[in-house]
C-alpha cells in the first residue's frame, strides 16, 4: 500500500491527477518532460493534493474519480 494519488497545478493554471509510488520522483520526471504527454507545452508548478495508504487497485479507481470532478470539486478537495 504505497502507492499516492496526486494533483498538481500547472504553469497554465490547469491540475493534472496522476498516481505514483514516488512523488518526487514522479513531480521531476514532470518538471524535465518525460512521462506524461499532458506537460508537453506546460509546467508542473507544485503538487497541491496528495493521498497516501493506496494499492495500485485503488490508486488507479480514485484517479478516475476525481479525473471525472469538475474544477470546482477538484478544488473542495484541494484545501
């Protein structure tokens, strides 16, 4: 159960949901443009959300959840 769901805010003001076992890791292969094609064109500013505690089952299901929010919801969460 290491596995973390995240969203971070981007240089265009957007949020990107992603999963990770390594969020450091996973924020830098974003910040030199390896990984997502999302951040082709755009920059990981930080990381404003962060859930731990998660198996890769349920990394992934509450990633398409909140993939599925609209921006306002994403937002409630967020603070």
């Amino acid at each position: 159960m290491n596995w973390q769901v995240y969203i971070i805010l981007c240089s265009d003001e957007s949020l990107y949901t992603g999963i990770t076992t390594d969020i450091e890791r996973r924020f830098c292969e974003h910040a030199e443009g390896r990984g997502a094609k999302y951040f082709r064109g755009r920059q990981p500013v930080k990381v404003v959300y962060l859930e731990k505690e998660h198996t890769r089952s349920t990394a992934s299901k509450r990633e398409a959840q909140i993939k599925a929010m609209s921006r306002p919801k994403k937002e409630e969460i967020i603070i």
